[in-house]
C-alpha cells in the first residue's frame, strides 16, 4: 500500500475535488459572468440601453433635487447615483411622508423621465448574488456552502501543486489533437500551472470579503474590550424592542425602517468607523437646502473628473442635516469609501471621512475581488481566466471518470453517479444560464405571466432547465451505461448551442438590436459583447457537439 505526503496530497485532491467541484464550477461560473453584470443588466433591460456619449451633464440643482422635491416630500433621506458608462440612467432613492421604506427608481439621463420598472432581477440581483450565497440567503446557508467550497479550492490547489511532478514541463504541453483523455489532463495541468496566482487570489480574497458571515461576533468583541460601556449603554432589552416595536404597529401600518436597525451596537459602529456610514440625527429646525454642484465642481476639480459618483443628503430639510458625496472608485483597483460632507443648510465642510490603512488594505482586497474598477483588459482578463478556473474544474472531473468509464464501462455505481454528476454541474449551469437569457426575452419585460412575477418565473425557468438536464443525463445513461454520457455530453452541447442562437435572434425580434445596428449604425458595446459571446458559445457548442458525435461513432463501432 501506497504511503507518504504526496500520497496523502494525491487522495486530498481526489477526494476535494469529487465532493466539491460541482459546487465549485457554479461558484466559477456565476462568478466569471459578474464580471459583466452590468452589461448583462443592458442586455436583459432594454430600456436602460442609453448611450452615454449624447447624453449632457445633469445638475443635481436644476434637474435632480426640484424631482425629488417632488416625488419625497417630507424625505428624511436621498440617494442620488449620478449617470455613468456602465449604468447610463440616473437612480433615485428617497422616502415619502406615508412610508419611511426608501424607494428606488431610475430616470433617463436626457429627458429625466422615469424609465419602465425592470421586471427581472438581471446578472446584478442573480447571477451576482449566485456567485456568493447561492441564493440561499436563510442564516446564511448558502454563504457557508460557498466559504466551505473555496476552503476546499484552496486544498485542491495547494495538493495540486504537491503532487504535480513536472510543473515547469507540463506548462508547455498541450496535446489536445493526440486523444481526448491525452488533452483533457493536459488541458487540467495547463490551466491549473497557468492560472495559479489568479485562482489562489481570487478563492482567498472571496473568503476574506466575507469575514462578517462567517466571524459575526467579531466587531462584538473588539468594541466590547475597547469600549464596553459605551456599547453596554446601548443596548436594550429585548422586551422594550418587542413593546416598541408594537406600539409602532399599532400607531401605523407602515412603520419606519432604521438603517441598520438588525445589527449590534457594536456591529452599527464598526461599519460606520470602517466605512462612513453614519446617520445624522435631525435637529426639528428648518432649512433650505444649499446649492449642491458647486460642492461637486470643486471636489472634482481637486480629485478629477468624475470624482464624485453619489450624493447621500441625510435630513434634507433640516438644519443639521448632512450632504455627503462618495468618491468614484473607477480609477483604482481598491473600493473607494471616503467621503465629503457638507452643511444642508450652509455649505460648510464638515468633519470629511477617509478610510484608514487598515481598512483601505480590505478595500484593496476586496475590490481586486468585486473587479469594479474602469479598467477594459483587465475586466477581459478576469473573464477569461475565470474561463479558465471553470475549465480548470471540468476538466479535473472528466478525467477522473474518462479512466474509469474506460475501465468498467460505466458499471460501477460510482461511476454513474459522477457521469450524471459531471453532465449536470458542467452543461446543466451553462444551458440554465441560456435559458435564463431566453426567457427575459420571451416575457420581454411583462410584469406576470399566468399569475406569477416575471422576475421570479426567469429564476424558476433557470432551475427548472439545470433539473432537466439533471433528468436528460440520467436517463441517458441508464438507458446504455457505457456510452450514455457520450450521447447525453452530444445532445447538451447541442443545447447550447440552440439556446445561444435564440438569445441573439430574440434579442433582435424583440428589441431591433441586431449586430449590425450595435456593432456599426448605432453602436452600442455592451449588447453587442453579450451577442458575440452567445454566437462564440453557439459555435463551440456545435464544434464540440461534432467532435463528442464522431466519438460517439467510434466507441459504438468498437
């Protein structure tokens, strides 16, 4: 019996990768199409398609704030997210008298008119949130799932690296033409060598973003040790809140919403030291609003252009109410949270806030993770070395049950499972992602569809397809266990590839934003890139779907 640490190193890497590569490639996969989630939003939301190039520069005095004078009256709060390349339509959020729950809605940057409600939740509010908690969001399941998983990405690379023989050889070697099993294990050592420092930065950072989930106490015990009589002194008893909270219910039947209001005193302060996050209290006087571009010219003439991406006012008719204007973090890898603030009712700077080093080294890691940042290539380079990770997994998978189908002809009961296993978590996400996109189509933005919310029914239509597929591939390989997979591998890739098709086509049926128009006679990048990279996906899904036929033919002949 084998023995030793690169044997040990060898049944960790086997093992990891068995129980967690499913789960990992979804991880991989959703994580590389939010890289474009905003251009995925453009394509899924045809009426946010505005090109920012004709569109003039918004004053916030003259345009914004008469609007939402209108719109909150009585507001406690603002939110004013200025226009920009990437999200081309200004949003809005305030309260209202009736009800402190904020509302959020977008206006088209030109004629300030408000823009149709998006009835779908698009990459930004799915395939994003995917990406990180699964969209299991009860106690945070999903959120573990996901921290469980990139633990054991980091065991799969470092076992990786400990039982690769000849690393520096095989990072030349790519025998795709030789035979599948032959470029499917060089393919899995070339993008494991490759792609190494990315995936280590990229697993490593997911985990340390989400330190709050997975440590909640934290902030409890540090601020408990610094200052335990401050947080002592705020915190009350659970049956005040519950008297509280009914005697509010009683009062109205929509009762203010706090910022905040579900974390500890601790927690409260330890966002708002690390991030800015603080919310003024109103003092009852008063107060005109100060003219608010004046404030943005000179901000931006300091930091640059574009400086200034939002406007936070806080109590904008009182005296002591507060404008702050967070910066852009567009021109650097780390998420910009500092902030100017100012007096409503004077103008005056105020007490401005600035990340310490501390926290700007958590910015740094974090937005070198979120890929936020207003740099072109090296947005491409996350996406194809996400790509790459997802090649990375898939192709460790095939080749543990390549050699064993080879072996027992797909017999063993093991060896089914995972054949079902590997067709499902590989074809099953990427076909479910396309019919997601199809049935944004389809429904084209309809508020329901026999009695149920659109945006839910595109969520219910992405699950419903990946189970399908779940359900093609083990009848396939019931039906002929030694070359089931192969037919069912055929079919899904022929699925892609029909689904990628009718993306465009729909797209273009339902919104006359065809090729030629958003590459040529109106040119508009963000739609055109996801057309092209369906019609890509159409054709490697038929040009695998060749290849996986041809072999099909071979192994029936033998």
């Amino acid at each position: 019996m084998k023995t030793g640490f690169r044997f040990n190193m060898s049944v960790l890497h086997t093992w990891a990768g068995l129980l967690l590569s499913g789960l990992l490639f979804a991880i991989f996969w959703t994580g590389t199409l939010s890289v474009f989630d905003k251009e995925i939003d453009r394509w899924m939301m045809p009426q946010t398609r505005i090109n920012m190039d004709t569109a003039p520069k918004l004053s916030v005095d003259r345009d914004i704030v008469p609007l939402l004078n209108t719109l909150s009256e009585g507001a406690t709060a603002w939110s004013i997210v200025l226009p920009s390349e990437r999200k081309p339509f200004l949003a809005l959020g305030y309260d209202t008298k009736e009800s402190h729950i904020a509302k959020r809605n977008s206006f088209h940057p030109v004629t300030l008119e408000q823009l149709p409600a998006s009835n779908t939740r698009g990459a930004s509010r799915f395939i994003y949130p995917f990406h990180h908690n699964l969209t299991l969001r009860k106690g945070n399941i999903g959120a573990w799932l996901v921290g469980i998983a990139s633990i054991g990405m980091l065991c799969l690379l470092v076992s990786g690296i400990v039982i690769h023989r000849r690393l520096f050889t095989d990072f030349f070697s790519f025998r795709v033409w030789r035979s599948f099993s032959r470029g499917n294990l060089d393919a899995h050592n070339l993008t494991g060598v490759v792609l190494l420092p990315f995936t280590l930065v990229i697993t490593l950072s997911g985990l340390m973003i989400a330190h709050l989930i997975y440590f909640p106490k934290a902030p409890d015990a540090v601020y408990e040790q610094m200052h335990p009589q401050a947080v002592h002194t705020q915190k009350t008893p659970a049956k005040e809140i519950t008297r509280s909270r009914q005697k509010i219910d009683s009062k109205s039947k929509a009762p203010k919403a706090k910022e905040g209001a579900g974390n500890s005193p601790a927690r409260r302060r330890f966002i708002g030291e690390s991030q800015g996050r603080v919310t003024p209290k109103a003092s009852g006087e008063f107060a005109t609003i100060t003219s608010i571009d004046p404030l943005i010219t000179a901000t931006e003439e300091e930091l640059g252009h574009g400086a200034v991406y939002m406007v936070r006012v806080s109590n904008p008719a009182d005296a002591e109410g507060v404008i702050a204007l967070r910066l852009s973090g567009d021109k650097s890898v780390a998420q910009n949270m500092d902030n100017r603030r100012f007096s409503v009712a004077t103008g005056a700077e105020l007490e401005h806030f600035e990340s310490s080093s501390v926290t700007n080294v958590f910015n740094f890691v974090a937005g070198m993770h979120y890929v936020q940042f207003d740099h072109w290539p090296l947005r491409w380079f996350y996406f194809v070395a996400g790509l790459g990770g997802c090649v990375l997994i898939a192709t460790g998978l095939l080749h543990w049950t390549q050699a064993r189908n080879q072996k027992h002809d797909g017999t063993r009961f093991s060896i089914f499972f995972m054949n079902v296993h590997n067709l499902s978590a590989v074809m099953g996400i990427i076909i479910a992602t396309g019919a997601f996109l199809v049935a944004n189509r389809l429904f084209n933005n309809s508020v329901q569809f026999a009695g149920v919310l659109v945006r839910d029914l595109e969520v219910y239509v992405f699950f419903s397809v990946w189970m399908c597929c779940l359900f093609h591939g083990v009848i396939r390989v019931l039906i002929n266990k030694r070359s089931g997979y192969i037919k069912a591998w055929t079919e899904q890739c022929w699925a892609v590839a029909f689904i990628a098709i009718a993306a465009v086509l729909l797209n273009w049926l339902t919104t006359g934003d065809h090729l030629i128009k958003t590459l040529f006679t109106d040119a508009y990048w963000p739609v055109a890139t996801i057309d092209l990279l369906l019609i890509s996906s159409a054709a490697l899904g038929i040009f695998a779907a060749r290849k996986l036929s041809a072999n099909l033919e071979l192994n029936i002949g033998s």
